[in-house]
C-alpha cells in the first residue's frame, strides 16, 4: 500500500528545494556530485554485498560498476567546472544586422524543475538510486525523486541514505533529494503537477505506459524513456573471410555478458555462413536471472520466437536449477522478410538470433526491418566496402550509436557517448541517457535580452 503521506512529503520537499538548487553555482553543484561520489566509495563495501544479496549479480562486476557510478559523478563535477556542460551563446547588440539593429541577447540554460527517475533492475548503481539520470539531473539543478527498484529496495534505501546525507554535508538545500517506493507512488510522482520530467530504463510496455501518463497531463512534461533493443550486428563477407574466429569470440562473450541482462546485447546478427558459425561458438553457462519477473519474461519471448516453424533452437548451454540456459537460435533472412517479428522481438536475457543471408542486399533488406535501436553493430574487414558503407548508412536512420568491429556492451561515460535512439528504443531520440549529455534532458533554454549586466547569469557576463 503506498505511504501517502510519505510521498507528498517528498514531493512537497522537492518542489521547496527547486529555487534554491536553481540558484546554485555550478561550483556548488560540483562540490555536492563529488560528496556523493565520496559517499559511494565509502561504502562501497557494505553496498556491494547489499547488492549483491539482492540481485545475485557477481560481486566484481558489482564493484565495477560502483566505480563506474562514482566515476560519472566526478565527470559531470569536472564539466560543471569547465563551464562546458551547457551550451552558452552571446549575441552582442549590433546596429548593423542585416534584418535591422540587433539587441543584446545571451541565451543559457536553466534546470527544469524536480525530476522523477525510475530506477533499473539490472544496474542497481549505474541506472539506478544514484545512477546517470539522477547524477545529471542534479548537475543541471534539479531537484530528483527517486522511484526505487523493488529487485532490489534494501540496496536502494542505504544507497539513499548516502546520497542524503552527503548532499546535506555539501551544503544542498533540503529536499533536492528523495526516495520513493511501489508501483502506485510512481504513478502518483508522474502524475503530480510540482514533478517537471521524468527519466525511465525499462521494459516497453512499462516505459509507454508511464509515457502516456506524463503526456495525458493537463501540463504535459518531457518523459525520458529508455525502453527495448535489440541491437542488431550485420557480419559482412569480408569481415567473415578475415576475422571469423574473433567474430564469434567477441559474439559469444557480449551476448551472454550479465546473463544477457543488458539493454545492449547483441539480440539478432546477420551472417552470410550460419553452419561455420554454429561450428565455432560454445556457449558458456550463464548465472541467474535478476529476479522471477525477468526470468519469466525472457522465457516467454524466448519461446515466442522460437516455436516459429522457420526457427531452430540450434545452440543450448549448460544450465543450473537457479539460472537459465544460454540459447541461439537460427532462422533465414526469408523467412525474417516475411515475418519481421523474428527481428523486432526483443529477448531480454541470454539468447539471440542468428539470421543468414544470401547476399548484401538480402541482409539489407533485413536490416530495413529492425525498428529503433540503442545500437547497431557493423562486423567488417580491415576496410569499409560497399557492403559496410551501406549499412552503415541505412543504420543511421535506426540507432544512437553505430560500432565498428566492436560489440556493444558495455557503455562508456563520455562526453561523446550517445545512449540513446528511435523508437522502441526510446521515447526521446534527440536525448541521451548516458554521458555529460545527459544532462541537457533536465535543463531548458532561457535567452535574455537587454539584461544589465548584474542581472544575467554568471556565464553569461562576460
């Protein structure tokens, strides 16, 4: 039953908190990013077995993931600094402007508002209490409310009480940070007129659920969802001829990374060999699933597009009485063409789908098939050839970020970084989830014109 009080208690502080977290330098910003991030290292060891416990994650890559979380803190503490998080723009008066005098106009950027972040079951640190949306919603000068995972509250609570008491140490007004918990207080925060936007990683179906709340609104707010992928790979014939062995190396280890539980695995690969590659892999047994609902999930899409009579479960892995097996399963681009489900089912979890292609204008043809991805995964020759550069071209139009002889998991924080992509993949294509982008999502342009100079921002003094 959802704490009622509890949650307008929040929300209420939250609204209280947005003038003064508005008002604070980007100096001060930093300093409380890097007091959580402080925080993070300080209890790394007592989170690190709280998550542990609960999602049943191995406890290295648990760890890494805390540096990594703490990291991306200390990056948008570091581009705060630099006064390169947000974009500023001056136009001076000029008398002489081609379409008449010009007045003084300097545009810069102000926080939107408090922000609503539903936390992620498979990255209890990095997407999650403490995670990318609300690291770059505070260094815009948002207040954040954050939805917790209930896969995993324990961890999610003393990740709170960090986040909390550090800000606090770091002079942060009261109320620019909070923790809720159930389905129905989400629900409640997208709904409540003083919440401004709203970050999500998820499932599709819970994403566009939540989107069209926030949107039904009488005051519609910006929804940024992270949602399905299944991030397509296209092997081309020279990258065949010249890295065959590699290719399948890399394949296996990024589609059963985590136990395939990442929004990036490698979930359909186009092959122009499909005997040579089963001959190659060995798929490794893979650890549980993070929690009942995603294991049943990914059992029922897993069977969904495998009992397709153009289907073959043609690769199974050992498996455990806790954890799943890892599958591949096969299918030709003819029968994709015709049933275009076999490209666009998302499996989340340890499987994917080998398609073989007869030529590169059959596996573009495929390729025109798959909707909006997080990624795409170019696997070619020591050069780009024509059949690289076309589908390099067509992926464009379909994905965030496009990899080259690489795979796709694993999501570095950069200022360059593009986590992102057309629909399903996201509900907001011209954003990213991840890297000092970011931040841009929680942030709204603000020209003025005429100011005195006393009157402007401090970035725009000068």
């Amino acid at each position: 039953m959802i704490d009622t009080a509890a949650v307008e208690h929040i929300l209420a502080a939250a609204h209280l908190a947005r003038r003064p977290s508005r008002r604070a330098t980007a100096a001060q910003r930093a300093r409380q990013l890097r007091a959580v991030a402080r925080g993070l290292d300080d209890g790394a060891a007592e989170l690190a077995e709280l998550a542990h416990r609960e999602t049943a994650l191995p406890l290295p890559r648990l760890r890494n993931e805390l540096v990594r979380t703490a990291f991306q803190a200390r990056l948008f503490a570091d581009r705060l600094e630099q006064g390169t998080l947000f974009d500023v723009r001056i136009d001076p008066a000029d008398p002489d402007w081609p379409m008449g005098p010009r007045p003084d106009i300097r545009r810069s950027h102000v926080p939107i508002g408090p922000v609503l972040v539903f936390a992620a079951s498979n990255f209890p640190f990095a997407f999650s209490v403490a995670g990318g949306d609300t690291v770059s919603a505070l260094a815009a000068g948002c207040p954040v409310v954050v939805k917790a995972h209930e896969g995993h509250p324990e961890l999610s609570r003393a990740t709170a009480r960090i986040v909390t008491e550090r800000l606090r140490g770091a002079g942060a007004p009261d109320g620019v940070f909070g923790l809720i918990e159930g389905k129905q207080a989400g629900i409640t925060a997208v709904l409540d007129k003083r919440i401004r936007a709203v970050g999500f990683t998820g499932s599709e179906a819970g994403g566009r659920a939540l989107f069209d709340l926030a949107v039904s609104r009488p005051d519609p707010i910006p929804f940024y969802g992270e949602l399905g992928s299944t991030n397509p790979v296209l092997v081309t014939r020279a990258g065949w001829a010249q890295r065959a062995d590699e290719i399948v190396t890399g394949f296996t280890e990024s589609a059963t990374m985590g136990t395939g539980q990442f929004c990036t695995q490698p979930g359909v690969v186009l092959v122009p060999d499909l005997a040579g590659f089963l001959d190659r892999i060995a798929l490794p047994a893979v650890g549980p699933m993070l929690n009942p609902r995603i294991s049943d999930g990914f059992a029922a899409a897993l069977a969904a597009v495998a009992k397709h009579p153009d289907v073959e479960t043609s690769r199974t892995g050992p498996s455990a009485p806790a954890a799943p097996a890892a599958h591949i399963l096969t299918t030709t681009a003819r029968a994709a063409l015709a049933d275009p489900a076999l490209v666009t089912t998302e499996i989340f979890g340890p499987a994917s789908v080998l398609v073989e292609y007869g030529d590169p204008a059959q596996a573009l043809a495929v390729l025109e098939l798959i909707e909006g991805s997080l990624t795409a995964t170019v696997q070619g020759g020591d050069e780009v050839d024509d059949q690289a550069a076309a589908a390099i071209d067509l992926l464009t139009e379909r994905t965030g970020r496009i990899i080259w002889n690489q795979w796709p998991t694993g999501v570095t924080v950069s200022d360059a970084q593009q986590h992102g992509g057309p629909w399903p993949a996201t509900t907001a294509p011209v954003s990213t989830s991840v890297g000092t982008a970011a931040a841009l999502r929680f942030a709204r342009p603000v020209a003025y014109q005429n100011l005195p100079t006393a009157a402007l921002p401090v970035e725009l003094r000068g």
